[in-house]
C-alpha cells in the first residue's frame, strides 16, 4: 500500500456555527467511512510563514492549501476515487491527491 498526501485547497468557511458543525459531521462521517486507510486525519494549517530564496521571511502563504490528511490506497485511482466523496468539496474547496515517495 502506498501513501497519499490529500491537500485542502481554499474553501468557504461556514456562515454560522451551525453550519459549521453540520459541515463537521459530514467530515467526521467521511473520514470514518475511510476506516484503517486514514494515516493522519485532519491536519488544518494556520500563521504560515513564508522562507523566501533570499531568506526574507514574509506572512502568509504563496498557495492556497488549508490544510492536510494522509491516506492509504493501493494505487491513485483508487485514492482518487476515496476521495471524491470528501465533503471539503460541499464547501467551494479543491482537493490534490499526491503519492508520497519514500526517501
């Protein structure tokens, strides 16, 4: 089995906290639907720093990506296909799904 990095790209935040915590649910019933193929659930990203070829350092990121999960499959497709079904995609976000190669 390899593993996949699933990278969150932009998105809606929800209006309202309800809202917010159906959006939630709906995630929380996605990655248990995943079962022992998730290897790292959730992982949301906040105060990025950006390191500059120069080595200046600026605030914020050069892309759009909220956040992370890693998952294992045994091919792309069938990542791809475990991953279509993620509601992050109900909200206006985009969805990258990576191999990640061992070093």
């Amino acid at each position: 089995m390899s593993k996949f990095i699933v990278s969150y790209l932009g998105g809606n935040m929800p209006s309202n906290p309800e809202e917010g915590a159906k959006h939630f649910e709906k995630y929380k019933e996605w990655l248990s639907s995943l079962g022992d193929a998730i290897v790292s659930a959730a992982n949301p990203l906040k105060d990025t720093q950006t390191i500059n070829p120069d080595s200046s350092v600026t605030d914020g990121s050069t892309t759009a990506m909220s956040g992370f999960s890693i998952i294992e499959a045994g091919s792309i497709e069938i990542a791809v296909e475990m991953v279509k079904s993620c509601p992050f995609l109900e909200i206006g976000g985009s969805l990258e799904v990576s191999e990640l190669m061992q070093m």
